[in-house]
C-alpha cells in the first residue's frame, strides 16, 4: 500500500511498484501482470485470515473503486485465474460470511462477485478452440485472435494452465447461477482425460490445444502439470462430482507406481514410464505432500516433506530445481509456498509438533535471509543469499497465510477454516457450493474407468478413520532414515590437490570391486560425476556427468569406471541364471489355484533342490520388518514369516525369523502397488557375509501378490501356504490327506486348465526373454536406516548412453560383488523370470489370465516406434541437462 499501490507487484529492494511496460520485460513471467492491482487482489482473504478485518474492508473498498478490468494488455489465462478471479471469489467468499456476522461489512452487495463475472466473460474467448482447451493467454480487452488482441496464435499449453480452472469457473457458476463457466472448465478437464496415455495412465507437460497431441511426454508432479492433479481432488471435494475422484484415484495409482521413487518424485515418460525423463526436481512438487494429505496417503507424504526439509536446511531456501543427490540445479528462489502448505497439511494431519519447528525454520530464514526494508525479496541464487528486485503476489497469499494458520490456534481465527477448500493459490472458497445452482450432469457418462487394485483408495475423502496409529512416534520413524539423507549425497569434494597433502592420490575405483554399501566407493563416484538413481522398480541406474566430476582427470577415471560397468554387465548377464519360485495358497477356500511369482534369495534353501518345497501356515511378525530380535515367537514358531522389506538386509531378516523357530520366510515389497506384472523380479542378495547359516528358504512377492496372503489372512486367519520351485499340482499337494469333495469333481478339470496355466507362463516368459534379452533378475539388497545400501539394475540390454559427457548403465547385483570368490554369500548371477523349458503347444487361458505368447506378436512398426519413442526420451534428456 505504502510502495506500490495500484501497481500489480512491489519491487522490495528498489521500494517501488512493478508495471508492466515500465520495467524491462520478464518474458512470461509478466504475463501475470495486467494493471489490475493484482497483489491487493490475490490478497484479500488473506487478511480475514489474519484477522485484519477493518483493512479487508477498506482493501476492498479500493478494489472496486480502482481496478479496471477493461485493459488492453494480454494475460495468462492460468495467472488470471488462480491470481484474480480465484482472489476475487476468495474476497466474496469472506465478505459474505463478515457481513453475516453482523459487524463488519455491512455496506456490501456482492460487487467482488460482480467484478469475477465481469472477469470470467473475458476469460472465455480463450476457450475458443475445437478441443476446448484455453489459449495460454488472452487479451481483457480483445480477447482472442482480434487483430488487436495480439495473441491468439499459440498452439500448445501446459497441462496445469488447462487443466487448474474447475474450481474457481464452478464456484463462479454456483454463486452466480450462470452455468457456461463451469460448463467450459469441465470440457477442459474432460478433453485432457481422454487424452492420457492409456496404458500408463499418465499426463505429458504440453499439449496441442487444436489436435491434443502430446508436445512433451514427460510426466510428473511438478511445474507443467501439479495443479491438474490437485484440482480433480479437489473438485471432488467441493463439488462432490465422483467422476473426479476416479479419475484423480487413477493418476495417483500411476503416479505411485512411476514418478515416485521414495523419497524423490522424479519425471517419466508417459510411454515408457519405467523410464526416467530427467535427474533433476523442481520446487513446485513440494506441494504433492500436502496433497497427499487430502487423500490421506500420510507415508509418502512424510518421506519426501522430509527430504525437502532436508534440502532447505542445506541452502537455507528450496532451490528452483535440484538434482538427485540433492546438488543446486537452477538456484533461484521466488518465495514459493508449496512447501509451507505441505508442512501446514501434514501438522493438521499429524498433530506433531515437529511440523511447528520446520514453520519456526521457514520464518527464521525469511527473516534473516530475504527480509528487506520494503518487504521480501526473492533470492536470485540460494548459494550466495543475493536478491532479485521481486515480490511476486503469491507470497503474501500464500506463504503468509499458511504460516499463520499452522501456528494459529481454534480461538484465533474468527471464522471456521474447515468450512472452505484453499484453490491452489490458497483462496477460500465454502463447501457449501456444493449444494447449490447445480445446473451440471455430475457424471461423465462417456468415460469409462479402470478398476484398480489399491487398498490405499479406501483412506481417500471422505475418511472416516485416522489417517494412521494415534503414535506421536509414528511420523517420526518414517522421518528418521531421511533426517542425513542430503548431507549423505552431497559430500564436499576433495580435489586431487588436497588428496596430495595427505597420502597421495588413491587409485581408481575399478568396477569389479564396487559395492553400492560402501559410503567412500560412493564418495569417490561423486568426485568421478557419476551419480545412482534409485529407479521405481527397486533398481539403481548410474549415470555419468563429466561436467561435475572434480576434476578432468577424476571425469577421465569416472568414464573409465562407465566402460568397465558396461563389460561387467554384460558378463553377468551371459553367466547361468535363476528362475523364479512360487508361492501356493493351499489352504480353503484356495486349496492350490492360486500361485504367487516370487522372488529368490541368494542364501538359505535352495527350492530347486528340494522339490517338495515347504509348507506351512503363515504368521506376520513383529517388529513387521523383522530387523530386530522376533517379539511375538511362540506366533511363528514352526510356521511361515511375512514381514516387509525395509530398513535392513535380507540376510538379517532371514536369521531374526530363523531364530524365533520359523521355517522359511516371505518378504513383502512396501513399494505400494509394486507388481511382478509390471516390475522385473530380482533375488534377495546377501549381505556380503557367509550366509551358510541361514537354512530356511527366504522368498520375496512383490507389494501386489503379498497383500493377496495378507487379505486372505484377514479374511480366513488361517492360511496355509507351499513355498516350491515352480507349483503343484492338488494331487501332489494333498497327497495322503482329506481332499474336499467339491475339489474332486473338479480335479481333473482344475488340473488340466493348471498346466496350461503353467505352460503359457513359461512360454511367455521365455518367448518375451529370447525377443527382448533384458527380461533378467537382478540381485537387491536392503537399504539399512542410514541409507548405505542400494537396489541393484538388472537390465543391462536397455543401457544407452544419453551425450558424449554423460553415459548411464544399469548395474547387476553389485552391493555384495566380491571377485573371484563362490562363496554362499557372494551374489549369484542375474536371473531371468521363467523356466527354460520349451512350449510344446499353444493353449488357452481364463479370461482373467495372463495372455499367451501367440497374442502378443509385436509387428515391426511397432517396435521401430518403440525405438522412435527412446531415441525422442534420450534427445529430450539431453536437451534438459543441457
């Protein structure tokens, strides 16, 4: 008011105001602005939320009497949106619930929802276009495509900018009774719903607003698309439309099946989502977090506000963008709010008052870091502390009132938040929109929606459970294993010249004798520029930037350690391999049909060699990770162990449950959703010790078959289970026991449709292994609480390198590799899923079955595609890191 006032933003370090066409041009960045007072604007319910209300009303009071909304100037649709109408809305939403009140706005009349709709007509020229997809940007005055609106000529968009109007165009619709806004950011949502890639269910950054092509096929959480996936939660919550939820519970399911790896959220492409697009984040992800809050998926959301915490401690801000092993990538900081509305969602959540200490964190280093004379200055880079002449509006919308609410107690606040839903630029708009002026079908009745296999859906909104164990303990646990993690992968680095001081030069790292588990064979690729990526499959990939290595030499050694990596993979892929185990249901109702594809462990007994296998009932254990002594042994004692990976080796698991009187051992991926239908099957490696001890068979089932055993147990408590090489037959099963009647009147049938069952796996397999050759197993190994050990790759086939400076390889079972050794606890080759037998005939499965072979023959176009699509995934890869 003091600085700036009309002009859209203050300028802090310079104590003016920033106009547009007065100042040199930002690019898009000013698409923003458009005269309209738009800090004031974005800052109206930000001040009933401070409880500020004699200056809300005089704020408003200026509003109308000042802001023109008729200027010839082209905005971004998005901004305009989010920023203006969403403010306006938000200021309507609070002046209305004052005014019933009785003290304060007395006077008002609804003119901030007369100035939305005034604002919402000229938004809608946008929406022009055959696919109903917004232009980016539109002229308040001309609109579209006049021949002085000077826009009009784009032809993509991002996701988000499409995708992020539901909320504020509806709840426009249900104040005013005019149905055409909501109608149009629905076509919108719909359009870019049909457009997904179907098979991965995933959302590219850029699309063509005329054809919907996909411009950029990566896919993530982050800048380009985050608000998309907000707002369909969100417009469920307000507007109770299910058909958003579905779609939301949908791209979720693919989001935690791709893009997040714990605790990072990296970008994929939408057609081969198992590929990573870049190795960098950017901060606008930090509001996923809070999102996952609303759905009620409480771990994940703790993991990554954790790592974020832990990047902001070690620059004081959230870098713009930073890479995998937590290094600045681009260094600017505007002030972004993302990561205070996680922290204020996950304290609500939680009632953990460490939330209270990161909010302490975040309002010490804004006033010691970007606190000026005339307000809050964005940093210009986090290394330095310098500032940039800029206070974008969404600072004091955003950034202030969450960091007021996490602190404010039920007494503080004059009106009940939980009655409104924050926009994504925290406007508040009331839930009781949802009941009124409903002039929309709620259902889309022409899309149809994939059933999934989440349990996790059943914590969604509305929930009526607690989001997870009243333990004030709980969210520190999951916090605990993270709490070094960016201090871990940013060692300082010690040049050559200061090695020289002490005892010299150490020699290269060689490949044969890298473990993944040793922090100085880690601290040694990072001066080499080579980096591990923990891939969604458990694996990790190393990839080499000879740019960051410490030296010209140290890039030198690093892409000396690349080639060896490469011949070493390839060695071991060529060496003999395991097949898969099984896992049998045999107790009722199940009695043997239903087989689970279970990984191997490089210890314990070998199910090959004892071709009975074992069976026996199974107990879960506590601790649930098995990484300490067994609590409940008289549960497991001579009965099968479940517990969840995690936290430990394999190794150590095994023996804990061995020790408490087990008689074999089942691990349980805790990736959610994991499957071995979309993931490769890897063996439990040791732990680089003599494993003879351990005795029992350790098999490991991905997250997707292991919560089939644990809803049996749910439902049937006792369940019996064969752990075998490949599974059996009933005869074989029930041999010398009561076999129930309705099992023989149908054993002859039941075991016919078994082995083909079997045989068309075993084709498949080993068809899919000869054409693709990287369908291997590797060997993994757990990560223990300080982060030392690693997933290891096993798909050296699909190696390629991305520029002449970078290479990446995928690396095989490497955390326990010892040369020249045999031994029990050395790692065994990679393993391919399927037996080596050849298929004899061509059979026919349930409907609910796998596919054989014969309908899966790939055409050639095809597969050159394929090859177009990574040569595209690799370009764009480069074209980022560049």
């Amino acid at each position: 008011q003091e600085h700036a006032y009309p002009a859209d933003e203050l300028m802090p370090l310079t104590c003016r105001g920033r106009v547009r066409g007065q100042e040199p041009s930002r690019g898009d960045v000013d698409d923003a602005l458009g005269k309209f007072s738009l800090t004031l604007i974005d800052t109206l319910d930000t001040l009933v939320v401070l409880n500020k209300t004699k200056e809300f009303e005089e704020a408003v009071k200026k509003v109308i009497k000042d802001v023109n909304l008729d200027n010839d100037i082209v905005v971004s649709v998005f901004e305009t949106n989010i920023r203006v109408l969403g403010g306006l809305l938000g200021g309507h939403s609070v002046a209305i619930m004052l005014k019933e009140k009785g003290e304060y706005m007395q006077w008002y009349n609804g003119e901030l929802l007369h100035m939305a709709k005034e604002l919402g007509y000229k938004l809608l020229p946008a929406f022009n276009t055959t696919s109903g997809l917004p232009y980016p940007r539109v002229n308040l005055k001309f609109g579209v495509r006049h021949p002085e609106a000077r826009t009009g000529t784009e032809t993509d968009t991002c996701t988000a900018c499409a995708g992020t109007l539901i909320l504020e165009f509806a709840a426009l619709s249900r104040f005013t009774g005019t149905s055409i806004f909501e109608e149009y950011a629905r076509k919108a949502l719909d359009f870019i719903w049909e457009k997904r890639q179907r098979s991965s269910n995933l959302v590219g950054v850029t699309i063509n607003i005329h054809t919907g092509d996909w411009v950029r096929k990566d896919s993530g959480v982050g800048a380009g698309i985050d608000s998309y996936y907000e707002y369909l939660l969100k417009a469920y919550v307000l507007l109770g439309d299910d058909s958003f939820l579905e779609r939301f519970n949908t791209h979720y399911d693919a989001i935690m099946r791709y893009i997040s790896q714990p605790p990072l959220l990296l970008d994929v492409h939408i057609h081969k989502p198992m590929l990573n697009a870049r190795t960098w984040m950017d901060s606008l992800l930090a509001f996923f977090p809070g999102l996952q809050v609303l759905k009620g998926d409480i771990r994940p959301a703790i993991e990554t506000h954790e790592m974020l915490y832990q990047v902001i401690k070690k620059h004081n801000f959230l870098p713009e963008a930073f890479t995998t092993d937590f290094r600045v990538h681009w260094a600017q900081h505007p002030l972004r709010p993302e990561f205070a509305e996680s922290t204020y969602f996950l304290y609500k959540a939680t009632g953990d008052p460490y939330y209270l200490e990161v909010g302490k964190t975040l309002i010490e280093n804004l006033n010691k870091y970007a606190r000026v004379p005339c307000g809050f200055a964005a940093m210009k880079d986090v290394r330095t502390g310098s500032h940039e002449d800029r206070m974008d509006s969404f600072f004091l919308a955003e950034m202030f009132k969450y960091l007021y609410l996490l602190f404010a107690d039920k007494e503080d606040m004059i009106f009940d938040i939980e009655d409104y839903i924050f926009t994504t630029e925290a406007h508040l708009l009331p839930l009781w929109l949802s009941t009124t002026n409903q002039t929309i079908s709620k259902k889309n009745t022409t899309t149809e929606y994939t059933e999934l296999d989440d349990s996790n859906f059943d914590w969604t909104c509305p929930n009526t459970q607690i989001l997870f164990p009243n333990d004030p303990m709980f969210a520190q646990s999951i916090r605990e294993p993270l709490k070094n993690v960016v201090d871990k992968s940013c060692p300082r680095g010690i040049s050559r010249a200061e090695e020289s001081l002490g005892s010299g030069p150490k020699p290269p790292l060689r490949a044969r004798d890298f473990m993944a588990s040793n922090p100085e064979h880690l601290e040694i690729l990072k001066k080499m520029g080579v980096s591990l990526i923990h891939l969604k499959d458990g694996r990790v990939q190393l990839v080499q930037h000879a740019v960051q290595a410490a030296s010209s030499l140290d890039a030198e050694d690093g892409l000396r350690f690349m080639q060896e990596m490469i011949e070493l993979s390839s060695q071991q892929q060529k060496e003999q391999q395991l097949p898969p185990r099984a896992v049998q249901i045999v107790s009722h109702p199940f009695f043997g049909r239903v087989v689970l594809t279970a990984g191997p462990a490089q210890f314990g007994m070998d199910l090959s060699k004892h071709k009975a296998g074992t069976r026996g009932f199974v107990a879960t254990i506590k601790p649930y990770n098995g990484c300490s002594e067994i609590t409940n042994p008289e549960a497991v004692k001579e009965k099968i162990a479940l517990m969840q990976r995690g936290q430990c080796m394999f190794a150590e698991k095994a023996r804990n449950i061995q020790k408490a009187g087990a008689i074999g051992g089942i691990v349980i991926d805790d990736n959610e959703g994991s499957s071995s239908d979309t993931a490769p099957l890897f063996q439990m490696a040791g732990d680089g010790k003599n494993t003879d001890d351990i005795t029992i068979p350790m098999l490991f089932l991905f997250n997707k078959e292991g919560n089939i055993i644990l809803d049996a147990i749910r439902e049937y408590e006792a369940v019996e289970v064969l752990l075998s090489d490949k599974a059996k037959d009933r005869a074989t099963i029930f041999k010398g026991k009561m076999i129930p009647n309705y099992i023989i009147d149908s054993n002859l049938e039941m075991e016919n449709m078994d082995q083909k069952l079997t045989e068309n796996d075993s084709h498949k397999q080993n068809s899919e292994e000869a054409a693709s050759g990287s369908q291997d197993v590797g060997a993994a190994s757990e990560e223990p609480e300080e982060g030392g050990e690693s997933s290891d790759v096993a798909d050296p086939g699909s190696l390629s390198p991305a520029n002449t400076d970078s290479a990446s390889v995928p690396i095989s079972h490497l955390d326990s590799y010892v040369p020249g050794t045999e031994e029990a606890g050395a790692p065994e080759p990679a393993c391919p899923t399927g037996d080596n037998q050849p298929q004899e005939q061509k059979t026919e499965t349930e409907s609910n079955s796998k596919v054989n072979w014969d309908n899966k023959v790939t055409p050639m176009e095809s597969i050159l595609a394929d090859w177009n699509e990574d040569i595209e995934a690799f370009e764009m890869m480069e074209k980022d890191e560049l």
